[in-house]
C-alpha cells in the first residue's frame, strides 16, 4: 500500500494500533441494544481528523471476524475510500442518479468479506442525494445484503450531509483528534448528531499517544516471545 492512509488492521495485524480497533469492533458488537444495530456511520466534527482512515480499518476489523460487510463512502465532497482500498471510483452517485442495480457497483476488496462501495463522481448536491428516499432504500437494501454497513461521511460540522443521515441509520460513531479539537466544538458536534435523531453510539479519541506501558502488557500477551525479552 503505497498511499499514506494506512490499512493498518490488514497489513500490521500485530500492532498496538490493529489490536485497537480490535477492541473497537468489540464495543460497536456489545453497542446493540434492543434495536437492530447494522447500519453505522462514521463522522468527525472537521476535515483531517483520520475519520475516514478510522472507517476503513473499523470495517476491515469486522469483517476480520468473519462478519459481511459492506463500506459506502457518503462523503460526496471529499471522498478517498476508493484510493484507501485501490479501486475504482464508481459507485454511490451513479446508483442514485442512474437507473441501476446498486450490485453493479459494490466491489470486492483485498479484504475477506469486505466490499466497497465508493462514492462515484462528486455531484453537485450532495445533501439532496444522500437525503433521497432512493438513498434511505438503497441503505434499506445493503442491509439485507451484510451484516454490518459502514458508512463514511463527512465531518458534521462543515455540511449538513452527516445530519441528513443521521437518522437514517442504525448508530452514529463520532471520530475526533485527540487534542486538536476544542472541547466545545465536540460539543456543537455532538449536539448537531443528536439534534437529528441520531443515535449517538460513542466517541473515538484518534491519534492518541500510545504509553510505553500499556504497549510492554499488549506486546506481552499480544505478540511473540522475541519483543518481551529485554
């Protein structure tokens, strides 16, 4: 993988940074409660906080432990999913607008039983697609089709895409840069979800800082023999 957006649970599974989203996929798994929890969008509340870098190996955690998954890139603004996996960017935008079967578009990744569905070519009216009732269907039908649909949109803050969906789905995963990030600002963020009936599942503290410690008790029991001789 040549690009900076990192595959991290595929391609370093032994790492501090995989066994996190690890532990991640677990509290998404335990999050259900009584209603059906399948449908789980990604958002931060600005631009370069690792959100979309964070759907993609949340995704790839899940379908790690045998789960179907399917990963739609709603951020029709800035999409970068397809340059994450390595595919082609045909996808979301050409279902919505074109008369097609949203199968011709989901493609298969390098992953195990994760596919993609990027974003297709940006349109100019990105909130009016994703608050479509062609876009609620088609959410509708990639339920049936997977255990888990991930969904990646765009900071909440910036566009009001992230709250046009919000309540479209199932939970709502907050992805914010450890100290970069006013607390108020997380604050308007989290209002604008719940102020559209999202369901608020948690929030993602990106790039903290592993200590040293905590990585000498994973590499104990999570690695081999060799890094815990010293």
């Amino acid at each position: 993988m040549t690009t900076t957006r990192k595959l991290i649970v595929h391609e370093d599974a032994k790492s501090p940074v995989a066994e996190a989203y690890r532990t991640l996929r677990t509290n998404i798994q335990f999050s259900k409660t009584d209603g059906e929890l399948k449908s789980i969008m990604f958002t931060s509340t600005g631009p370069g906080e690792g959100k979309s870098t964070t759907t993609a190996n949340t995704a790839v955690a899940l379908a790690q432990s045998g789960k179907q998954v399917i990963l739609v890139d709603c951020d029709l603004r800035k999409p970068v999913q397809h340059k994450i996996f390595g595919k082609k960017n045909r996808g979301l935008t050409n279902i919505l607008v074109e008369e097609v079967m949203a199968d011709t578009y989901i493609q298969d990744t390098q992953v195990e039983n994760l596919r993609l569905l990027s974003s297709g070519p940006i349109p100019p009216n990105p909130s009016e697609l994703l608050g479509s009732i062609k876009m609620l269907e088609l959410i509708d039908y990639l339920k049936n089709q997977a255990d888990y649909v991930i969904i990646d949109a765009p900071p909440v803050i910036a566009v009001t895409d992230a709250s046009v969906l919000a309540s479209r789905v199932d939970g709502v995963t907050l992805v914010i840069n450890s100290g970069f990030v006013r607390p108020e600002m997380a604050q308007k963020a989290k209002d604008l979800l719940v102020k559209a009936n999202g369901h608020l599942l948690g929030v993602i503290l990106n790039r903290v800082e592993i200590e040293e410690e905590h990585a000498y008790y994973y590499y104990y029991y999570g690695s081999d023999s060799k890094k815990i001789a010293k």
